[in-house]
C-alpha cells in the first residue's frame, strides 16, 4: 500500500540501518524495523527473509531452490552426453 518510490526510499534506509548494525537486514527486529518505516508489521519478517526471498525468484533461471535444482538437472545431464560427468 506504499507507492514505489516511498518504499524504494524506505528499503534503503533499511539497508543502511543493517549495515551500521552489522547485521543481515532479515536480522532487523521489528522494533528497528518500525524505527524506519511505522507501517511495518510482523508480516514483513517472513518476506525479509533471505530463502524466502530467494524462493520467491520462481521462473525458468530463477533462484528458487526447484530452478537451481533443475539448472544443476540439466548440467549433469549435458556433462553425461560430453562423457566428462563421472
């Protein structure tokens, strides 16, 4: 409900707050979080969240565990057929 521009602002800030902490941003609390941006809600944690994140990248190349897993597939099947996969 936040137009881009404002959370684009707001994820940067969150950025930078992560990184004077020392911390990944999905190691924010919620407190520090909201000391940011007040809107934000618990809900956010599981979308910070870097498998989840990564999870989410769902189409063919993507970072989604099945796609690395079917890119890696595909590979082994390549290096099979080139008689140097052992």
């Amino acid at each position: 409900g936040m137009p881009f521009r404002d959370a684009y602002h707001t994820v940067g800030n969150l950025v930078n707050l992560a990184q004077e902490a020392g911390v990944d941003i999905s190691e924010l609390t919620l407190e520090q979080l909201r000391s940011i941006e007040p809107q934000i809600d618990e809900d956010i944690v599981g979308i910070l969240d870097n498998r989840n994140s990564m999870n989410a990248r769902t189409s063919k190349g993507g970072t989604a565990t099945i796609r690395v897993s079917e890119q890696i597939d595909t590979i082994k099947e390549w290096l099979d057929k080139q008689g140097e996969y052992k």
